[in-house]
C-alpha cells in the first residue's frame, strides 16, 4: 500500500556470488543456467508493472533444487545479500508496506518461489514484510486479476486511498475502513487492485482493533489533561497533535485514516466530555490539621504518662 523504490543492486552479480558459494554439483548446474536466468531476470524487468502476465518457464527437478537452494541454502554470500537488501528497503517508519500495521521481519517473494525459483534472490522480487502478511499471501497472488500490490512497481498516487469513519454510538466508538478515491484522477484500477489487496490480507479485522485503540489513547491522553469539559477547538488541537506525531507515517496507514475521521465525528466531542466527566479523580487531600491543636494533643498526651 506505498510505493517504495525498489532495491538498487546489481542482480546477476548476486546471482554469481551466490552460485559460487554452492558446493558441486549445485554450483556446476547453477553455472550452466546462468545464461537462462539473466533472461529471465530481463523478462521479469520488461514485466515489472504487471508481473501477473509473465509466464512460467518450465525448469529441471535438478535445476529447480540448485535455484531454490540459492535462497534456502544458508551460504554467506546469501546472507551479505539478503542483508544488504534489507538495509536498502528497511523503510522509515519501519513498517510492512502490505500492511503499514506490523514491523517487518522476513523477506516476501513477490513472485513466489515454488513457481519462479529463478527468482528466489532477485532483490527486485524480494519484499521485507511482516510475518502475518508473508503467511497470507503465500503462493496464491500469481495470476490476474492480481491480488497484491507490488511496492516497488505499482505507482500509489499522493492522496490516501484509505477511509475511516468513527460513529459514536451508545455502545461506544465503532470504526470502520472504506477504500475510494477522493482525487477523480487516480486510475480505477489501482483503486479497484487496492481492495482486493485489502480483502486478500484481511486487513479489515487487525484495522477494526488497531483503530479503536488509537482512538482509545487519544481519549485516555485527553482525560488525562483534562479535568472540565473541553470546547471543539481544544479538541482538534488535541487531534492535530497527535496528526504530528505521525507525519512520518505513510498516507494510507489505518493511523493516519482514524485521526482525520474523528475530526469529522459529529458525536466526538460528547464523547470525550462524557468520558472526562466520569474518569475517576485522585481523592482530596485531607487538610493540614491546625499545628496548635497537634501540639496541645501531644502536649495532652505527655501530661497523662
Ligand atoms: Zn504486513
């Protein structure tokens, strides 16, 4: 759901460092495939805005081994590589940009590699996801219409696809997500490749939870402050603050969608009053007894002994 650039690395050259770090007879295999695999790394770049329309090519059981083994195999040119592109693509904040939800912890193979196992360490099919989002994608995103957005080829536009839209109800805050386009310019089909993105990872579910926690916080930061009923204008400071802390996030993160909802949330403001209204307070400090009246007790006291 962002669009990132995708990793700057001389691909054929990770390619023969890590063939060389094989022992025979996979290093020997992977030396004759070369040749075919550079063409097919050409392919995939000629295809990379609609990588479902790239064909499968048929390999060897033996070639199939000696290609996956370029990424399963735990070599130490592999691991200089994969490191290397996952410094490159470790994004600021550090979030999985299927989901812009969780941190990212392990690499994604756009192209999966039980089908594409030419493709187990081109950095340009590899994509630093979160676990949950790695598990549901899978292998099953390999035909059209396709059902998840590629970071480094798909071009996101600048306005958030995202929507949110808090309802304040006598049960409390319930919110929900919407995907749109709001800018009558950005294409049908990425808005259309982003719902389908949204409903293949589920994201609805970890959304619903997320945003009420966020609007949770912000309720519980403001209670905090506040000890009387707030007007509009404190409240949208509150929000707008808040909005601050998370410039750095990208434009369709649920975080982001859930501030801009509530400044619309007609019921927003009475909720945060009802809740600043019965938050409990510290109990009242007993007054200082009259420092006379002590010293005549103690005074009192002594004189019994
Ligand atoms: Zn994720």
């Amino acid at each position: 759901m962002r669009s990132e650039p995708p990793p700057s690395r001389d691909v054929c050259a990770d390619l023969v460092s890590i063939s060389n770090g094989k022992n025979d007879p996979r290093r020997k295999r992977l030396r004759q495939l070369r040749p075919h695999i550079r063409k097919r790394f050409l392919d995939y770049w000629v295809c990379r805005n609609a990588l479902e329309a790239l064909p499968r090519r048929a390999w060897s059981d033996l070639a199939e081994d000696a290609l996956e083994h370029c990424y399963t195999g735990d070599t130490i040119a592999r691991r200089a590589v994969l490191t290397g592109i996952m410094e490159q693509i470790q994004p600021d904040p550090n979030i999985c940009p299927y989901c812009l939800l969780r941190q990212p912890t392990s690499l994604d193979h756009f192209l999966p590699k039980d089908f594409f196992p030419e493709f187990s360490v081109l950095a340009w099919n590899l994509v630093y996801v979160c676990d949950p989002c790695n598990r549901k994608k899978g292998n099953r995103f390999v035909v059209a219409p396709r059902d998840v957005i590629n970071p480094y080829f798909d071009e996101m536009p600048d306005t958030a696809l995202l929507h949110a839209d808090v309802r304040v109800t006598a049960g409390g805050i319930g919110v929900r997500f919407s995907i749109a386009a709001t800018d009558p310019e950005v294409p049908a089909a990425i808005v259309d490749l982003m719902r389908r993105h949204y409903a293949a990872l589920s994201l609805e579910k970890d959304y619903f939870r997320e945003g009420a926690a966020v609007v949770s916080d912000l309720v519980n930061a403001i209670t905090s402050q506040h000890r009387v009923p707030i007007d509009q204008g404190q409240l949208d400071a509150a929000i707008d603050n808040r909005m601050r802390e998370w410039s750095n996030y990208p434009i369709n993160s649920y975080r982001v969608a859930v501030i801009e909802a509530l400044e619309l949330s007609p019921g927003f403001l009475g909720y945060v009053n009802d809740r600043i209204a019965a938050a409990p307070r510290p109990p009242r400090a007993r007054p200082l007894r009259d420092l006379a009246a002590l010293r005549a007790a103690a005074a009192a006291r002594a004189a019994a002994l």
